[in-house]
C-alpha cells in the first residue's frame, strides 16, 4: 500500500512540474554558473573569499563562511579586515 501511494505522489509531482512548466536544472548547468561567478572576484574580493589562506577559493572557505554566518566559530579571521 505505501509503494502504492509514493508512487503515486511521484506522478503526481511529475504532472504538476509539467503543467507548471517547471524545467530541470542540470548540475553542471549549476556548477559553470558558480565558476563564472567566482571568475568575477577582483584580487581584493578573492583574498577576501580565501578564508583558510590556501590560495585557492573552494569549499571549505564556503563552509567557514556559513558556519561563521550562523555564530559558530571557525578558527578563522572572518568579518575583520584584511
């Protein structure tokens, strides 16, 4: 009865996105727009966004960020100048 009912929610979604008109976004679709966006960063942006001082921005700089964002400590100097 479960697999019953889940299946038929999933068509459902399905229809609805489709009479929605909703369209699926590809991953890498997703990742190209965010290495255009870190494309974009001036030298003072990048040093900025290299928070662990790695010499790179990635993932972990993103993750000190929010984790600084929601007040948990990171170890790093996040929000003071640079």
């Amino acid at each position: 009865m479960k697999r019953i009912v889940s299946f038929l929610l999933s068509i459902m979604v399905v229809f609805a996105m489709i009479v929605v008109g909703v369209q699926p976004i590809s991953a890498t679709s997703q990742i190209d727009s965010i290495i255009s966006i870190a494309r974009t960063l001036d030298e003072t942006e990048e040093v900025a966004a290299d928070v662990d001082g790695s010499g790179n921005v990635n993932v972990k700089d993103a993750t000190a960020i929010q984790k600084w964002v929601a007040g948990i400590e990171t170890g790093f100097a996040i929000g003071e100048g640079i």
